[in-house]
C-alpha cells in the first residue's frame, strides 16, 4: 500500500513538472537583460578590430529618403581583461528629424532585427552576479560611436528589450524600443538610442548582414547593412528553462505529499 501511495505522489509531481513542457519550448525567442557600462568602462575592457571600423548604413523609406542611420563597430577584448578572447558587436540607430511626404507624418523607427549567426556569450562585466549577454553603453564614445543627445537634448534611448532568437541554422537579434506595457516610445523624427553591444566568442570575418527597421513607414531602397559574426553555433543561450523549474516543483511537491502520508499514516 505504501508503495503504491509513494508512486501515486511521485506521477503527480512529474505531471505537474511536464503537464506545461510543451509551452515552455513553444518559442526560442529569449530576451537578453542589458545592464549598462559606462564608455570608460567598455574602452578599459575591449578596442576597435582592425578593419571593422564603425559602418554607417542609411535607412530608407518610401517619401523619406535617409531617414535615419544604422551604425555598427566590432571591439575585440583587451589581453589580460576579462574579455580577452571575446568581441563585442556593438550597434546605434539615429532617426533623423524628417516627415514622410507621402503620410505627412514625421518619421519613426519602432525596432531593428538582423541576423546574428553565432549564440551570444555570458559574462558580467557589470557585476549583476549572472551572466549576462548584452550591455548598453552610456556617458561617452566607444571607437566611432558616440550617445550623441536627442535634438531636444534629451539623452539617447536605450532600447526597451534586446533579444536573441535561435533557429536551426540561423539566429537573430531584435531591439525593441516601443513597449505599450511601460509607454516606451519608438525612436521619433531627432531621436538617437544608446549604444547596445552583443557579446561573442566568434571572431569578426569580415561578414555583413541586411538589416530590418519596423515603422509604419515602408523600408525601400538600398540594403541596410550591420556587422554580425557567421559561423558559430545557433542555440539558446544558458539559463533555466520554465520547464526545468516546473519540474524542479513538481519533484518538491510529490516530496511533501509523501512525506504528509507517511504523517498521517504515524499519527
């Protein structure tokens, strides 16, 4: 009889530790917490990569030509820091103060994603005490980048997720800034966000990637282009899954409903 409570407890932890499994692996999307570095701070850690100096690419659209800019740099981790062996691809976005002729609305840009073919990689610079795989930079320049103010001298936007995206052969980073849930805006006409960077353990081969804005506005005209690195490995960065929490529970709770038998059992 015991036996058979004990298997009757141990089934109901598991069903509740794998009863949600299916949801928990329904998407790979996994947004990256983006603790800030201070410029002095980025600039002691990692420096320019030769010949990946900062690219500045137009973002087009239909009745606003140039109506912004993507940049992106690729830093590499200074010998005897604790990024040494690592880079850092680091990324910008200026919406510049123009109105579409065709909508007669100023410009905005609501997010970027591109794809970044290697799984980020966990540090902690910023000491948070987890790792952590990307960082916005403020208060200063990193190699061709500056947090340059908004045209009403406001500070640059920082974005209100950064997320990484694993596929089976590729990944993907997106940036959000427009979040209903806290009001964050999008990148108005005059707006600049903060410098955000991605860590990697993928060294810079030179590989550029197209890059897509979201707006209201349609995106035409030229590619937009990114750096990114190609040729790493594409899966989900490390840390615990729902699911592995649901049935770290379940086991718990199957323990406490043995344990509460056996109890009632003594008594």
């Amino acid at each position: 009889m015991n036996k058979l409570k004990f298997a009757i407890a141990l089934g109901a932890g598991l069903v509740l530790g794998t009863v949600f499994a299916p949801a928990a692996h329904a998407s790979t999307i996994q947004q990256l917490s983006t603790p800030t570095l201070t410029a002095a701070q980025f600039n002691n850690l990692f420096s320019p990569v030769s010949g990946a100096s900062v690219q500045n690419s137009a973002i087009n659209f239909v009745g606003a030509n140039a109506a912004g800019t993507i940049s992106s740099e690729v830093f590499q981790g200074n010998s005897g820091t604790a990024a040494s062996g690592l880079y850092a691809y680091a990324y910008q976005l200026a919406v510049n103060n123009v109105t579409n002729t065709n909508s007669g609305e100023p410009v905005h840009v609501d997010s970027t994603s591109f794809q970044f073919n290697s799984t980020p990689t966990g540090t902690d610079f910023a000491g948070v005490g987890k790792p952590t795989y990307a960082y916005v930079v403020t208060n200063g320049t990193v190699g061709g980048l500056s947090n340059v103010p908004n045209t009403d001298g406001s500070t640059p936007l920082i974005p209100s997720s950064v997320s990484w995206q694993a596929g089976t052969k590729v990944g993907a980073i997106r940036a959000d800034f427009v979040n209903p849930a806290t009001g964050a805006q999008p990148l108005n006409a005059g707006n600049n966000s903060a410098t955000f960077v991605v860590i990697s353990s993928t060294p810079f081969t030179g590989q550029f990637v197209n890059a897509g804005v979201l707006s209201s506005d349609q995106q035409t005209g030229l590619n937009t282009i990114v750096y990114a690195p190609s040729g790493g490995t594409i899966s989900p960065v490390p840390v615990p899954e729902p699911a592995s929490i649901l049935a770290w529970a379940g086991m718990a709770g199957a323990a406490v409903l043995v344990r509460r038998i056996r109890k009632n059992r003594a008594a």
